[in-house]
C-alpha cells in the first residue's frame, strides 16, 4: 500500500533524509494493535488457498502472514465458522462429539506460529479444493496515505526517528591534558647582592570528564562515547545488566516501542533517560566547577611568581648588573608565556565544555520530541475510536428504531 505520503511527513518533522522503513511498519503495526478490530473492518484483507494454504492442494491449514489476532471471520465453503479454544480442537473433529463440526457449522481454532511464518488457522471440517478455507483480518499495511489514521503512523515513527536521534546525537568530550612545560627557575645574583630564586608553587589544573561505571559485560570505566550499538545483545527483562547498564537504556528503549509496544515501560525508560542525561550534565559542570577554582589557585601563583621576578629585578638593577637585568626580563617573559599557554588551555576547556553543554541540550530535546510524539500518536487513536465508535452507535440505534 502507498505510505510515499506518510514517509515524506516524518521526513519534514523529524529532518531526517529518508524514513525508516522499519519504524513505518512498527508504527502500522501500532495502530492495528490499538483499534478495536470492528472499526477497522475498511483494512480488511482475505488469506488465498496459493499464497496461505487452506485447501487440499495448498495444505488445509491455514498459515496467516504474520502472528496476528487482528481476525475478523473464518469461513469454510462460504459458511462463517466459529471459533473454539484450543482444547476443544479433539471434540470439533469427532463424530461422536456433541461439539463436532459440521460443513453447515464449521468451526476453528488457532495454533502455535512455526518458524518464521505467522499464526496457524485449523478449519474444521477439514478444507478441500472444493470446499475452502479463508480468513478474514486487519491488514496493518492498508494504513496507508489515504486512510484517517494515517497520523497516528506518521506520529508513532516520527517517535521512533527522534528517539534514535537523541542516541546518535550523544554528545562526546574530547579534552586533552596538554604538557605545559614550567620554566627553569634562574638562580639570580649580582656582587653585593644575595642569590634570589623565583619559584612557582602548584601544578597547572586538567580537566576531568565525569566517567561512568557500567557493571555488565563491559566491566570498566568508560564515558558516553562508549554509547553505541555495538555490543547490544538481546535482552532477558531479568532486572539485571539492561537495566542497571547505561550503555544498553536506549536499546531498551527501541525495544519496548517497536517490539513491546508497551508504552508505560518505553515513557519510563524515557524519563530514566532524561533523568540520567540531566544528572551527567550536573556532574560535568561540577567537574568545571573544580578546574575554575583550581585555575584561579594558579593564575594567583603565577602572578606572585611574576611579582617576585619582578621584585628580583629590582635589586639586580640596584646594583647595575644589565646583563643580570636582562635575565631576569628574559624569565619574565617565559612566565608570561607560560601564563598564556595556560590560559589558553583554560579557554579551550571553557569552549569544549560549552559545545558539549549544547549537544547534551540537544539530546535531551530529541528525548522530549519523542515523547510528544507518541503521545500524538496515542491520541489520535483514541480520537478515533472515539468518533467511530459513536457513529456506529448512532447507526444501530437508527436500525432499532423502526423496530420499536
């Protein structure tokens, strides 16, 4: 069915060049699972003997294309049959059973789905190439562009796409603790005046991007660059590594959306999402926090060793030494630079911190957009069910009436 509308909508929405494929299908499927099967009756669909089975040639079971309740009738030789549970399938087929089935009165039950295929169908009588078997059902795939739902489809990706935005749009820090190389303290002296050494108390302060400690089967200390998809494995729900595990949230996340489709559990992860995004985001600004008090220790050291070279400068020229002056103007100027290079390096930090600050922003939007979106697509379901099912009340009341 045509979704070329539907695909191009998500693509204005979300910015992303071309649609998912796969999250248009999730998003159908969505839909499918969440209206009532009687109000979409228009996206119906009927199973062939070739394609599915249900006659003798083709085999009398019928083999739905994918594992779906969304049936709407059986029929057997065009008479309804009705359906039994499965551990009546011995009594619908004995002759001696008040329950058996009849050409009249077919009956059918549902089997397990085989490997790779969907739900098996099992008619009773059992169908022949004269007397077939089909199933009626909701077909996801006529939610397509031309149907009143195609904004629930086009919501419920649209989610999809900006959740695996908000994972690609991690931000990265990449700051680097530069070698700045302190100068080599003179040993100043001049006839008549005492030796004078200039030193520098301290160190020049790194920056220290928060870490994380995974405990699953990446056991190490490792930060959000490790956040990738490399090492996904599936998951258990046991409540151990997926959901203490930073690094596998986000595909707890695509995994409730489009295989659970369970939508407490997937805004759940969400918000852990954010909650944890925001508290990295805190931990970071702390870790700026302490690079800037400690900057400012040693911006103070270094203009007090300056001072003091200065002072030392002084009294070497009391005693008219000019080449012992122009040492000491030399060491000047390597404090100097010396004091650039860390306030250079300092600024680098301030810069690397703020990109990252505004990619984390970034993320979170992402995060947020994909709950929206959701939600949209949750109400425009419930919207029409509830106008449908108004009309189709209004319908049958209208019937009734005459009859009165």
């Amino acid at each position: 069915m045509a979704t070329t509308n539907i695909a191009a909508d998500i693509q204005n929405i979300t910015g992303v060049t071309t649609a998912n494929a796969q999250f248009l299908v999730s998003a159908q499927k969505f839909v499918a699972a969440s209206v009532p099967k009687n109000l979409l009756k228009w996206a119906a669909t009927l199973t062939t003997a070739s394609s599915h089975g249900g006659n003798t040639s083709q085999g009398v079971n019928i083999v739905m294309p994918t594992a779906t309740d969304s049936i709407l009738d059986v029929s057997r030789n065009g008479f309804s049959a009705t359906e039994v549970p499965y551990s009546m399938k011995g009594f619908i087929a004995n002759s001696s059973s008040l329950h058996l089935a009849t050409n009249t009165y077919p009956k059918y039950y549902l089997d397990n789905a085989v490997t790779d295929k969907g739900t098996i169908v099992i008619v009773k009588p059992v169908p022949t190439d004269s007397a077939t078997a089909r199933v009626l059902y909701v077909d996801s795939t006529k939610i397509d562009d031309d149907c009143d739902l195609r904004n629930a489809v086009v919501f419920h990706a649209s989610s999809s796409e900006f959740t695996k935005l908000s994972t690609s749009e991690m931000p990265t820090i990449s700051i680097s603790a530069i070698s700045i190389s302190l100068p080599l303290v003179p040993s100043i002296s001049s006839p008549g005046v005492d030796t004078k050494t200039v030193s520098i108390v301290g160190t020049p302060p790194t920056y220290t991007a928060p870490a994380i400690t995974t405990t699953g089967s990446d056991s190490a200390t490792v930060d959000l660059t490790k956040l990738d998809t490399a090492s996904w494995t599936a998951l258990d729900y046991d409540f151990d590594d997926e959901n203490i595990d930073p690094l596998k949230w986000f595909q707890v996340v695509g995994d409730y959306i489009q295989n659970q489709e369970d939508i407490e559990l997937a805004q759940a992860q969400l918000q852990k999402i954010a909650a944890y995004v925001q508290a990295y985001g805190q931990a970071m600004q702390n870790q700026l926090n302490k690079f800037n008090d400690a900057n400012v220790e040693y911006q103070a050291a270094i203009q007090k060793a300056i001072q003091d070279a200065q002072i030392a400068a002084q009294e070497a020229q009391k005693e008219g030494d000019m080449t012992l002056q122009a040492a000491v103007q030399d060491y000047t100027l390597e404090l100097q630079r010396f004091s650039a290079d860390v306030q250079k390096y300092s600024a680098d930090v301030q810069k690397e911190v703020s990109e990252y600050q505004s990619k984390l922003q970034k993320s979170s939007v992402y995060t947020g957009m994909a709950t929206t979106y959701y939600q949209w697509a949750k109400t425009e379901v419930q919207q029409y069910i509830q106008n449908n099912s108004k009309m189709i009340d209004r319908t049958i009341a209208a019937q009734m009436a005459p009859q009165r």
